[in-house]
C-alpha cells in the first residue's frame, strides 16, 4: 500500500496552500482517500503525480518580432 499524505504534507509538496488543494479537491481535479465521511482527507503520491500532469501546459514559442507594434504612429514632431 501507498504511503498516505495529509493535506498540509500534499500542499507542500506541491508548493500550493491547503486552500488551493481543498479546492482541487473539491473541484475533482485530485482524487484523494477518505476512511470515513466527514473523516480526515489524505492524498497518495500517484494521485499528486496525476494532479499535476493535468495542470502542467506546453509552453508556446515565443513569436519572432514582426515589426508590428501595437502603438499608435507617432507623427515626425518631437515635443
């Protein structure tokens, strides 16, 4: 059996807050283990593990530089 993670050992090991885990949570973002209803809520590694990939995005390339700006022209008079 997995070794079973309590919400404030989960959230620091993902480096988020306990709110932001209980809202994953709460969302089904993360699936967690609870023994019994209104019971203590703990997290396996593999299902942090899984939370992440989720929440993990490609970067997009940075676009190369076109010339277009989005400011408007300036006149030849400097004031």
């Amino acid at each position: 059996m997995e070794k079973l993670l309590t919400r404030k050992e989960a959230a620091r090991l993902l480096g988020i807050s306990i709110a932001t885990l209980d809202a994953a949570r709460a969302n089904g973002q993360v699936s967690f283990v609870q023994y019994c209803e209104n019971g203590s809520v703990y997290f396996t590694e593999l299902s942090l593990q899984e939370y992440v990939a989720r929440s993990t995005h490609r970067a997009k390339p940075r676009e190369i530089n076109t010339g277009t700006t989005f400011r408007n022209p300036r006149n030849g008079v400097r004031r």
